[in-house]
C-alpha cells in the first residue's frame, strides 16, 4: 500500500502408459468427501531412497487435500494383486480400510536418473482411470509427483491442476526487495533478481516465459523485462516519475501499467518491447495496479478519482469507465479470475487489509480472509486457488487458499518477508 500512496526451468515431457479420454466422476457414499490413500512408492532398485519415496507422496497427499476434491492420507503399501501391471486388481483391503482411491507408484534410481510410475486407481468401481511415466533426474522427483495431480485433476473435473506452476513474489531473503519464483507449494525457491535495490510487482507473460518488474536500480521506479532463461534485464519504460504496477495483456503484445510522465499516475499501455506509450485514462486522480480480463476487452484499475481507492472497470481502449466497488473506503489490488467472471482484491477496514472476491458485474461481493492481513491477490491458472500475501504475527508471508476461502495455509519459507505474488500460467 505505501506504493499507492507514494506515488524452464526444466521440462520433462511424461509418456502416458494409460488414460482415458475425457473425465470419470468418483462420488463417495453419502456425499462424504472422497478418501484417497496415496500409498509411498515402491523401489524398483536397492539405490532407491526411501526418504525419495515419502517425499513423493507427501507432495501427492499435500496437493490432493489442498484441491478440496479428496480426503488424502500417505499410507504404508497394502497387497494388491497385479502389482502395478494391467490387469486384475483387489481393492478389497482399501476399502475396507475407508478409501475410495488410490494412488500407487514405482520409482527407480540409477545414479542421478530417476524413473517414476504413478497409477490412479478407483477403488469404488474397481479400475483404473489413469496411469503416467516420468524421466529425468533426481531433482525432478517433486516436479513429477505435482504433474501427476495434474493428471488427477484432469480425470476428476476434466480439467488440468496447476500443481506444476510457480508463483514469484517479492522475497526480503537475500538482504533486499528482490524478485524470486518458487514452486507453487514454496519449495525450490530461485532468486531473479540480485541487484541490491527495491524491486516490485512481477507479473507473468502469458507463456511464462518473461516476467515484467518495477525496480529503482537505477533511482527512478523504471519498469523492466527479464526472461527466465536469462540474468538480463532489459529496460522497458524510464519514463519521469512512476513506471509501476506493469500487467500483461492476455495476447503478450502489450503490457498496461501506471506512468506519471504527465503528472499524476494514469493508466497506459505500452508495447511488448517499451515502445507506443498509448494513455487510456485521463483524470486528476492517481491511477494505478491495471489488470487485463482473460479475454483482453477490458481493464481493471485503481483509482481515487471519488477521493478514496476504489476499483474501476474499463474497456481496454479506455472507454466505457465504471465503478466496480462499492463498499468499503478503500479497495485495491484487483486480480481478474482465469474465467473472467470474478476479480478478487484486498480492502482495508478496521486498521487491516483482507481478501474479496466480487463478479465482475459488482454483485456477490464476498469477504475471503478474517486473520492478519492480507494483500495482493493473485488466482492460480485454472482459477482454484488464489495466492496472496499476509502478516498473521510474523513476517509477511506468501499463503494460498482455495478460491471460496478455504484451506488458507502460508507457502513461503525461510527467512525474509514475501510479498506480491503472481501466478505463472501452466
């Protein structure tokens, strides 16, 4: 807020051993929530780890109950005929023991080469609804066990997790505002930047590919580009005064963002490369934190021009201006959802900031988080979850919650603060 008021990583692509197309649903009995038992892997081989194993299917069961869809408990292996094969099953053992599916596994490692299989059982119709291999290293291990609750998702709701994105944030771990990117469950943190100075606001181009910054290394809030790939990071808008809050548009050809070249902060849309600065909004009010919807047609926005932070809708040319919020005296920090039909945002009351979600058309305002408080919200690809920062009696931190509220756990670790999340597309 005092800006406000101041103004791949690798890829390893899995061979499918088995899937079926489209998606199956699993109802357990009496509307209870589904139970899964994610059994820890087998090893294949006597180099295999154990402590691999465990790893593996914590990051299954952590996934799956942060899902809401499944009830997940690691558990240690029980008999089940056709081993891992095709073939005849007996479930018998598991649902006598309350679970309703399954997931099994294999794993072998060979030097630094690791191979994993993860099947995906049904245990109340007795089948199997998906199975997938993975190659690569040991370090993948994490990265393969989150894209195989991508494929659960997909065959539980017919669409895809996005357990295998990342989210960056701005990180106070290594000694200053730096930008860094973690996995979406806060593990394998990576510093993007390490240039000494404060650094705000990253945002995701849509192949997740580029991130686009504010940083005053330079002494002035310039606006800059770097491609994960690469330690370069090229200036994109050194206009006078504020280049803050840059945001993406859904096409990747430009990026919308804040200039004060003229004065107060306005709203503007520059080229992908920092070029044809075009002014959307003019007012004597400041104007900052612009959002695309999903489909491009519209921005949202932040503005005082009522005397105090609201959130405004316009269309992506500027025209046809509206008020969005209408309670509460000070709303900011608007994030469109995947499917454009909500936008989420933090207000202040009572001396804290918390989470809304409202729809896009200002109806069904609704309040997500009641402790600590909480900013800069940001949705998850398949519009599941929503990431975002808070202080609840220690240092700021990066939680995530499932999109009605629920499940709000912090993913940020080690030291420092966390602060201003954007969610990598899948």
């Amino acid at each position: 807020m005092k800006l406000f008021l101041t103004l791949m990583l690798l890829f390893v692509l899995p061979t499918a051993l088995h899937a079926q197309s489209g998606y199956v649903e699993v109802t357990a009995p009496g509307n209870r929530q589904l139970k899964l038992a994610v059994e820890i892997p087998h090893a294949q081989n006597a180099a295999s780890s154990a402590s691999a194993a465990k790893e593996m299917a914590g990051v299954i069961a952590f996934d799956m109950n942060m899902s809401g869809l499944a009830n997940a408990e690691i558990r240690e292996p029980l008999p089940l005929a056709g081993g891992l094969m095709f073939g005849a099953t007996d479930f018998a053992p598991w649902l006598a023991a309350g679970f309703d599916m399954l997931v099994r596994g294999e794993y072998s490692i060979s030097g630094d080469n690791l191979t994993v299989e993860f099947r995906l059982y049904d245990a109340l119709n007795n089948k199997m609804m998906t199975a997938k291999r993975y190659l690569g290293k040991s370090k993948d291990l994490r990265r393969f066990a989150h894209s195989f609750c991508d494929e659960v998702l997909l065959q539980m709701t017919g669409e895809r997790g996005p357990f295998t994105t990342h989210i960056a944030f701005i990180s106070t771990q290594y000694g200053n505002k730096e930008v860094a990117v973690m996995d979406w469950d806060g593990h394998n943190l990576l510093p993007l930047t390490r240039n000494g100075s404060i650094n705000l606001n990253p945002d995701f181009s849509p192949d997740g590919r580029e991130i686009v910054f504010t940083s005053y290394k330079r002494g002035n809030p310039d606006l800059y580009k770097r491609a994960l790939s690469s330690t370069v990071e090229v200036p994109l808008s050194k206009r006078k005064g504020l280049n803050i809050t840059g945001a993406w548009s859904p096409d990747g050809t430009k990026i919308a963002l804040a200039l004060s070249k003229d004065g107060n902060a306005e709203i503007y849309t520059i080229a992908r490369d920092g070029s044809n600065p075009v002014r959307l909004t003019v007012s004597p009010a400041i104007e900052v934190s612009p959002v695309w919807s999903p489909d491009g047609k519209r921005i949202a926005f932040v503005s005082d021009r009522l005397g105090k932070p609201q959130i405004f809708v316009m269309d992506a040319n500027g025209g046809n201006v509206r008020r969005l919020t209408t309670a509460g005296g000070y709303n900011v920090n608007p994030r469109w959802s995947p499917k454009g039909d909500k936008i989420a945002y933090a207000r202040m009351h009572s001396g804290a900031f918390h989470i809304y979600v409202i729809n896009a058309d200002g109806s069904g305002d609704t309040q997500l988080t009641t402790t600590g408080s909480n900013e800069n919200p940001a949705w998850s690809p398949d519009g599941r979850f929503i990431a975002f920062s808070s202080k609840r009696g220690g240092p700021d931190g990066i939680y995530v919650m499932r999109a009605d509220g629920s499940g709000q756990i912090r993913v940020s670790q080690g030291k420092g603060n966390g602060s201003q999340p954007a969610w990598s597309p899948r």
